[in-house]
C-alpha cells in the first residue's frame, strides 16, 4: 500500500539551519555565484546573514539591521558596495576565475 504524502505536510526547508561552518558558507556561495543570478546571490547572502545572526551581521558590515534586511530582502537589488560590506563581515570574498571553453 502507497501512502500518499501532501506537499502542505512536508516540513519547511532552511537553508540557514545548514550553514554552520565558514566551509559551508564558501561552498554556499560558490555553487550560487555559478548560477550567475543576481536575485539568488541576494537570497543566499540573506540566508547566511539569517544564520550568522542579523545583529551580529549589522555591526560587523557597519549597516544597520534594517537596511540590511531591506538590501537582502529577495526582491531587493543591492549596490556592489552593499555586497561587498556584507562578504566582508562573513569573512568572505568574491574571486573571478576565467571561464574555460571546450
């Protein structure tokens, strides 16, 4: 016998819960910098200030917690110095390598 499960029963999935390390939060944010999207850089920098802790976030980027939930927000479009405050507070960089061609 199939039991059938709804979508509605499923629990909510989130991301923060599973960026504990600065390890996962590079590899985070490499896979979605591979993605060239924008809005999902957006998302994931949301999402790893989430787990980092907003406060903590603010003070280390020099933001307030408000602008920072507004620069984050997934319909949002930071400036590259907001982005830049935010890496910088997680302790991370942004690093261009040359797309190679087959």
């Amino acid at each position: 016998m199939t039991q059938t499960i709804k979508v509605t029963d499923l629990p909510d999935f989130d991301m923060a819960e599973y960026l504990k390390t600065d390890e996962d939060i590079a590899n985070y944010l490499t896979l979605v910098l591979e993605e060239n999207d924008a809005a999902e850089l957006t998302h994931a920098l949301g999402m790893i200030a989430r787990a980092r802790g907003m406060t903590e976030m603010a003070r280390a980027s020099g933001l307030t917690r408000e602008a920072l939930y507004k620069a984050l927000r997934p319909t949002s479009h930071p400036r590259f110095d907001t982005i830049a405050k935010v890496c910088a507070a997680l302790g991370v960089k942004l690093v261009a390598q040359p797309i190679h061609h087959t």
